[in-house]
C-alpha cells in the first residue's frame, strides 16, 4: 500500500474505532475518500482494486473474494491464492463453517491484517441481542482475528432488532468496523432503520445479469446503503459462462463472459464478490479495471434480465 493511503487509512480507522455514530463519521470524513487496494502479486504485477467510501466513512474494496462452500484446507489455500493475486476482501460467513480455514489462508498470505477487508456474518440461529455478541466473538476467534471489517446480518430472520443492537454497541467498541445486512427487503430494511442508531452500511442480496434487481438498486441509492451483490455469476447457472450475448460482448474487448458481467456489476456501482477454486481464475477475475462497457453492450445485458431468482431452492 501507498504510503500516503496507509496514513489516511489508520488515520480513518482511529477514527472508527472511538465508536463515532453514523451521523457524526458522516459530517467529520473526509469525503474525498476514493482509495486504491494495492497489491503486489506474486507474480510481481501490480493489481489495484478501487474501492467505494461507506456511509459511516470506511473504505471498502469494490471486488472480493467469496468463500461459500471453499472449507478445509482448500479453503485456506484458495483464501491465501486469492490474497496473493491481489484480492483484499474476502467474505465468509459462520454458516460457510469455513471461518478456521478462511483465518488460516490470510495469516498464510503473509499481508498485514490492516491492508485487508474482512467480512463475516451472523446466522438465523443467533438472532437476538446476548446470542449475537456471543456469535460474533466466536467468529472472531475463529478467524483468529481481532476486529472485523464489516458483520452482516445473514438473513432477515429472528429478533433483528436485538442483534442490530449487539452489532451497534460492538461498532461503537471498535471490534467491527462497519455492520450491515443480507437478503433484507425495502420494507425490513425501513423496519431496522427506524430504530436502529447506526444506519446499515451495506445490504448484500442477490443479483447478477439474470436477476438485476431494479427496484432495491434503487431504493439501496436513495437510502445511501452499499449494494454488494452475493453469487455475481448466478454460481454458473443458467449457463452463464456460454451465454451467447455475454460472449459477444466479450469478444469486443477480449474479454471473457465472467470479465463481461464484473464489470458490469462494477459499472453499476455494485460491489462483487465472485469465488472460485481456481488461481487462473481468481485472476482473470480481477482483470476488469481495463476496459469499459458501452451503451449497446449494456442495453443488451438489462435484455438478459429474468427479474427472478437462480435459487429458488433457499426462498
Ligand atoms: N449473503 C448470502 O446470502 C450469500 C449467498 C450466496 C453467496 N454469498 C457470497 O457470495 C459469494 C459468491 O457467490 P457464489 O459462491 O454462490 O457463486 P459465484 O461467485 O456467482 O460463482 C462461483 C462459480 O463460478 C465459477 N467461476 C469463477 N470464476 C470463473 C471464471 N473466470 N470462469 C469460469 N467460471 C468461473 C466457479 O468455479 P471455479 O471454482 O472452477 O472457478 C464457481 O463454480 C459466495 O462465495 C459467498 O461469499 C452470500
């Protein structure tokens, strides 16, 4: 990292770490925060990961590393592959039960633990005020980390208000830099937002070519909540990765079907999080920042929107 963006960063994260309330990080940030991750692999490249200023001022990488089903010590190799290649977020979350492995691959990256962007989140089983501050700890402990950079409420489920309050007095402690949620509708989320003292940062939902989600990406922007988008390849469904329309997109720039729809994600000001297994294509992943989409190209991809879930299985 640039000498200049590490100072601004601990700068900020003192900051954050008195506990100051949305309202007050707001007015007192600067609010030229635009940050690059820097990274160099370990094939010597540099990669660089821009990234988007939170509500409450953190800066936050805009493409990830997702860990869902990666456990064990594949887990931990992929988790380090992808730190090496350039990757600063990665996201697991204890119901992943991949937390050990995901600890293990960054402490076997090697990078400092402030150059990097974790996050974790809280599962149904846990809602409530005591069970989340106990979840969360066992989390931390787990990744063998001190603080996290943001905890999200997994699903919308159970006593919500109870854990928003857990994860508020944990903010104000220090211990999570910035807190949020996952699957939350406009309407639950208007329902947390009502008594809540923090305002969520971030909301991480579905979304990908197949399902776009017009109405929360728009409500998300009034709100000034994140959107971070889980499963940004559909996981593969729907045959993404041979859609004819992506590929003729990428054909254009040279790029693949899964560079297409990341950068498209990247354009609409989503935070992604794609994961794979694969070195090769942890890095073809990353490799987005070098050309842009076009009107045409993006009229055709609002086409491939089926405005409905790929995993109807989890409803
Ligand atoms: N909050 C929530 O409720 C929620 C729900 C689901 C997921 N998530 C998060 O979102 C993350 C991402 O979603 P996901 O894991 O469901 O799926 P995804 O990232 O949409 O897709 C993963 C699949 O894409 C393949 N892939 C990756 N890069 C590729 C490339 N360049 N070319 C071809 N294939 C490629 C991977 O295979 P290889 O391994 O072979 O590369 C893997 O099969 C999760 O890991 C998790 O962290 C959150």
């Amino acid at each position: 990292m640039k000498e200049k963006d590490k100072s601004k960063g601990i700068k900020r994260r003192a900051f954050l770490q008195t506990g100051g309330l949305f309202a007050a990080s707001a007015m007192i940030l600067p609010l030229s925060g635009y940050k690059v991750f820097d990274a160099v692999n370990d094939s010597q490249n540099e990669n660089s990961i821009p990234s988007v200023m939170l509500n409450n001022g953190l800066d936050m990488p805009r493409l990830g590393f997702g860990t869902n089903t990666l456990k064990g010590d594949i887990g931990t190799r992929c988790v380090s592959d992808a730190i090496s290649v350039g990757y600063r977020l990665i996201d697991t979350a204890k119901i992943y039960g991949n937390e050990e492995s995901v600890g293990k691959g960054i402490k076997q990256s090697g990078i400092d633990r402030e150059a990097l962007f974790i996050t974790s989140k809280l599962w149904v089983d846990d809602a409530g005020y005591e069970s989340t501050k106990v979840a969360f700890e066992t989390s931390l402990k787990k990744l063998e980390l001190d603080y996290l950079d943001l905890y999200l409420i997994h699903r919308p489920r159970g006593d919500v208000k109870g854990s928003w309050k857990a994860m508020e007095e944990l903010h104000m402690e220090g211990k999570i830099k910035a807190i949020g949620v996952s699957n939350f509708d406009a309407d639950q989320l208007d329902d947390l937002m009502k008594n809540a003292k923090i305002k969520p940062a971030i909301n991480q939902i579905e979304t990908h070519v197949f399902f776009q989600e017009h109405l929360p990406y728009k409500d998300l922007k009034e709100k000034n909540v994140q959107m971070e988008a889980w499963s940004p390849f559909a996981a593969g469904r729907n045959g993404v990765f041979e859609n004819q329309t992506l590929a003729d997109i990428g054909k254009k720039y040279h790029k693949s079907n899964a560079q297409v729809c990341l950068r498209w994600h990247y354009q609409r000001g989503v935070v992604a999080i794609p994961r794979s297994s694969q070195k090769a294509h942890m890095i073809e992943n990353l490799d987005i920042f070098d050309f842009e989409l076009d009107k045409t190209d993006l009229k055709a991809i609002v086409a491939l929107d089926l405005n409905t879930t790929q995993f109807p299985e989890w409803g």
